[in-house]
C-alpha cells in the first residue's frame, strides 16, 4: 500500500478495491488504536507514579528550596525545545519506532530517581527521562488522529486520554499501596515506573508502521500564529500548576503523601469518565467555546491558590484545577482541523515547543518570584495569564472556515 503525499500518516479506513479481505484496514485500525492505547496506559500509569509522589519526594526526600524547584521545572521542561529537533532529525520514521526508542530512554531517566544523591544527579536523570517523555507527546495524538476515523477525531482522542487516565489510576493505586500498606520508601518506585514504560516502548513495535509523517521536517508557518500563541500560553498556565501546585501544599501545608495520592486518583477518575465526554463535546460545538471555557475557569483557581488558606479547600481546587487538563485536547483538535495530514506532526511538536518555552521561563521566573515575593504572586501571576488567553481563545475561527482553509 503506497501513501499519497497529501494524506500521508492516515490509515484508510475503507479496504483497497478488489482486496481478497476487505475487513483488512479495519483490522488494522483496531488493532493500532489496542496496541497504542496500551502504550498511552503504561506511560499514564509510570507518570502518574512519577506525578503522584514527585512533590514529597521533591520536597521532603531531596530538600529542595521554591527556587531549586523552579530551577529543576526549567531544565526539565527545557527538553521540550530540544524535541523539536530531535523529531525533526528523525521525520520520514515510522512514528511507532520512534515512539518506541524514546520511550526506551524515558524509561531508563525514570529509573535513575532511584539513586540519585544530590540535586545536580536529580536534575540529570530529568533530562534523560524528560527528553524521551517530550519527544513522545505529540505522538500519541498523531497516531491516533491518523487512525481514527473520519468525523470521530475528537471522539478517539478522548478514549486515548481514557486510556491513559485508567494507566495513571493504576499508577496512584500502586503508589498507595507500595507506600501506604506495604511500607516502600519513594525511590523504588522509580524503578517499577522506568520498567513500566520499557514495556509501554515494547508496545510501540505492535502498533502498523505505515504511521509517518513524511512531510517537512519544521513547519513553522505565519497562518499558524494563533495555535502557536495559544500553545505558549497553555505552557505557561500548566506549568505553574506543575511546579508549584503540588509543592505548594507539600511545603506550606505539610500535606503528606498518602494525602496527595488519593488527591491523585480522584483527578485520574474524573478524567477516565470526563476525557471521552469532552472529546465528543468538541466535535459537537467546535474547539473555540471549549477553550473559552477552560481558559475562563483557570483564573479564579489560581487567584484562590493564593487566597485560601485552609488547605482542604486548596484540594479541592488542585482536584478542579487537574481535572480541567482534559480541554486542552481542543488545541489538538484545532491543529488537526487547520494542517493538512503531512504536516500534522510538525505542527503539533511546533505547539509542544512554544508550550516549552514559556515552560522554561516560567518555573525560573516562579522560583525566583516564590523566593522575593511569596507564593501568591506566582499563582496570580498564572490568574493574569489565564485572562490574556481568553482573547485569543476567542479569536479561534468556526470549524467550517478552519476546514476551508487548508
């Protein structure tokens, strides 16, 4: 079977004339959505792991200081720029064999928590584990969008976050239990999520290699200036959440770990039921009145993190706050809608790169601002980005004349 250049990285979802077995493409796409399904769950699941114990294990068993968290969110996330290039060296490979030898890498990183003894050690293992992590992102969205069929884009895409939203459930369970009832210490549970993802890469090698994207290797086009904003603005809101949320309750509040765990599964229960709800409502109303939504709901969230004080309140906002990730799937809608097919994963890695840059400055900027100023003024400052978002969320064209102007 040959690809044409302008469809490139899609599956058809009709069999060829005259096959002698015309289920065969259903087949095909059933069994690559299975396989990479299950690569999306594992990933969720050692993330989740990671996630669930990171701001303790951060916090309490490596001491770190707001700033050195700040310092250690930038480095990491710096992985997302460099992604970019790696992709881009590696454009024209079967997206599944990419997927599979950097998950290969995450794994490795991951493990390496283990048995790091300071913060320099910390921050390399985060390099590793981070550059195979962010090198995977936007692919699970591309191999889905190029398996799924057409008119039910949206609908795929949040039974793929299902998917790994029921992996990282299984991660925060099997953290509560090692911790909780079996008395694990936090570092050897690195090792199981490293080991996890080696079998997600494993995964990877099922999933039909006929998945690439042949097209430019960097597409970085002036009529995509709206996602590429929206992207960096995104990355700036999620990434005080990552860095300072979590921490936040862990160092100010005491909150131990048993406690952020079940905070954990509770946002990983709400997004296996609520990721195929929000799918289905993107491709009812569109992807403008989705991201509206979001970005208005963000800014009373970050202005009570800086506000409240009673820190069961402030879980219920870190559970609201989590849980609201599930929209940002509208972005990758509107991506979808407004490339062409083989340029569907340049564009989206373009996105993953501006969401990182404004994750680099951020935590760097956080860290200092916790340090100088106080906590508040880091979570105001996500309020304020989360307002200027809401205008260029605004400014998201209709399906219909996103559709006509490929």
């Amino acid at each position: 079977m040959t690809l044409d250049p302008q469809t490139a990285g899609e599956i058809p979802l009709e069999p060829l004339v005259g096959s002698p077995h015309p289920d065969v493409h259903v087949a095909y796409r059933r069994r690559g959505m299975f396989f990479l399904g299950l690569a999306v769950g594992a990933v969720g699941l050692a993330m989740a792991m990671q996630g669930g114990v990171n701001a303790n294990y951060v916090a309490d068993v490596m001491g770190l200081t707001g700033q050195q968290q700040g310092t250690l969110e930038a480095w990491r996330e710096s992985c997302g720029i460099t992604a970019l290039v790696v992709l881009a060296m590696l454009a024209g490979l079967a997206e599944p064999l990419v997927g599979a030898g950097l998950l290969a890498l995450m794994g490795v990183g991951l493990a390496g928590y283990a048995y790091v003894p300071d913060f320099f050690w910390l921050v390399a293992a985060s390099l590793v584990w981070s550059q195979g992590l962010h090198v995977w992102m936007p692919l699970p969205e591309s191999m889905t969008l190029a398996m799924a069929e057409p008119g039910r884009q949206g609908h795929r895409l949040g039974q793929m976050r299902a998917a790994g939203a029921v992996g990282s459930a299984a991660g925060l369970v099997g953290a509560y239990v090692l911790y909780v009832w079996l008395g694990w210490q936090i570092r050897p549970m690195f090792l199981i999520a490293g080991g996890v993802v080696i079998l997600a890469a494993a995964s990877c090698l099922a999933i039909p290699r006929k998945i690439r994207t042949p097209g430019p290797r960097f597409v970085l086009r002036r009529k995509y200036w709206l996602y590429y904003l929206l992207s960096f603005l995104e990355g700036w809101r999620k990434q005080i959440f990552i860095a300072f949320a979590g921490f936040l309750l862990v160092k100010k509040y005491g909150t131990p770990l048993e406690t952020m765990l079940l905070l954990w599964m509770i946002v990983q229960v709400i997004g296996y039921v609520g990721s195929p709800f929000v799918g289905r409502l993107i491709d009812r109303v569109g992807e403008r009145l989705v991201l509206v939504f979001y970005f208005s709901c963000l800014a009373p969230l970050f202005v009570g993190y800086g506000t409240i004080e009673n820190k069961h309140v402030l879980y219920v906002l870190f559970i609201i706050d989590s849980a609201m990730f599930t929209f940002v799937m509208a972005l990758t809608m509107y991506a979808n809608r407004m490339v062409p097919p083989s340029e569907r994963t340049p564009t989206l890695s373009m996105g993953v790169a501006f969401n990182h840059v404004a994750a680099v400055v951020m935590p760097l900027l956080g860290g200092l601002i916790w340090r100088y100023a106080g906590f508040r003024w880091v979570f105001y400052l996500g309020a304020a980005a989360a307002v200027a978002s809401i205008v260029p969320a605004l400014m998201v064209p209709a399906r219909e004349k996103v559709a006509g102007s490929r």
